[in-house]
C-alpha cells in the first residue's frame, strides 16, 4: 500500500536510541539518512530523519560484475541484455545506451580489412571474421600399385586423398585488420615458403584502392543527379 508509516527501532551503539523513520513506498525499501535534523544530548533521545529519498542501496562491486562479464558466455550475455529491453525502464534504457557508447561509435565507422578485403565494422569483428580459401597448390603421393594419392597443400599442410575434397574450404581464419604488418603476404619473396598461401595478397594486388575510387564516383554520380532533379 501507499503512503507513509512509522517504524520505531532500538539501536544499540554504547547508547540506545529511539530511531523514528520514515520508509515510503510498496516496496518497503529501508532508507539511511544523508542528514538528520534534531537529536537530543541525552543517552535516551529521539533521532528525527528524513531526506529519504537521496539514498541509494548500496552498488554491486565493480569486481563482482567484472568476474561475472569474463565468466559467462557471450552468447549467454547476448540473450541476457535481449531479454532484458523487454522491460527495461527509460532510465534503465539510457544507462545502457552510455555503456554501450564505444560499441555503438564502432558500429557506425566501415573499415576495409587488408587480408581478406572485405568491408567490417569493429562491433562484429572477432578471432574468426576474417576467413581465407585454400589455394590449389600442393603435392600428391601415390603408394606404388594405387590409383589415388594422398594430397597435400602447399598454404596450410592439410592432407586428403587425391580423388576427394579437404573437410573444409578455409584454410585459416583471423580477426579483420587494418593493419598490413598483421599479415603474411604471397610474394614473389616467400613464394617457395610453406604456408603461405597465395590467396592473401596486398590491396595494390587486388585492386582495392581503384574499386574503392569507382564506388566513391558511382555515390557521387547519384548524389548529383538527385539534386538535378530536385532543382527541376
């Protein structure tokens, strides 16, 4: 129920007290005082408090959340926060939205990775985003008196037999990156090394810079003759 009522308590700090303390709401939530206004000097006095409103219960420790973040799955953290918009308050809804500010800016800024050249955004990069093929080079070995070897390729080492397919297309995965010294190139340089596979090429190689430049014209182009037709 609404409203307010009173609740006399018996402390004992080398003195006992009689407390008055206002508690409002249905939830019964137990207020400490920011300041009192009247207390008297004798053992027995009475203890009037009020500006209940400016307390706050006590926080969680930052480490307690910060074991819980690391010790859960992400997944597990992906549906928690899900469920939790459902009903989420407006106040609830704004502290989330200024924790969750970096990820948000992340989002909004298109980087180009240097490796596999596709276009990412930080908030959806992670340790496998960046997925490279096999190529065909390689090696095979037949026993004597069969028909199929056994194939090994050049980029990764990985074997399987001459007639068949590896297991799987990628060759290895890593996180996007902007930066070329994360990479290990195909060169004529290190053409003879093992592992290194000749579908990771530099963005001079691929072409990304020109691609880039004709997408930037083609946006232009458009932009331009929307405002053509806005001025007719």
């Amino acid at each position: 129920m609404l409203g307010k009522y009173r609740r006399r308590l018996k402390v004992k700090v080398g003195i006992v007290i009689n407390v008055t303390v206002f508690i409002q709401g249905p939830t019964r939530r137990h207020r400490v005082p920011s300041r009192y206004v009247r207390a008297s000097s004798s053992d027995f006095g009475e203890l009037l408090i009020w500006n209940l409103s400016s307390y706050r219960m006590p926080s969680t420790p930052k480490s307690t959340l910060q074991t819980l973040l690391k010790s859960s799955a992400s997944s597990k953290l992906h549906e928690c926060l899900l469920d939790a918009l459902e009903t989420a308050s407006d106040t609830e809804l704004e502290v989330l939205a200024a924790l969750l500010a970096p990820l948000s800016a992340h989002a909004g800024v298109k980087k180009h990775c240097v490796r596999c050249h596709l276009t990412y955004t930080e908030n959806k990069n992670h340790s496998s985003a960046c997925k490279i093929k096999h190529n065909d080079e390689g090696e095979t070995d037949y026993d004597i008196g069969c028909d199929e070897g056994i194939t090994t390729l050049n980029c990764c080492g990985i074997s399987f037999g001459s007639e068949d397919e590896p297991d799987t297309t990628i060759c290895f995965s890593a996180p996007h990156t902007t930066d070329v010294d994360d990479v290990l190139y195909y060169e004529s340089a290190n053409d003879d090394e093992d592992d290194v596979n000749t579908n990771v090429i530099r963005c001079e190689v691929k072409g990304c810079s020109k691609k880039r430049k004709v997408a930037k014209k083609g946006g232009n182009k458009g932009g331009s003759a929307s405002k053509k037709q806005k001025s007719i």
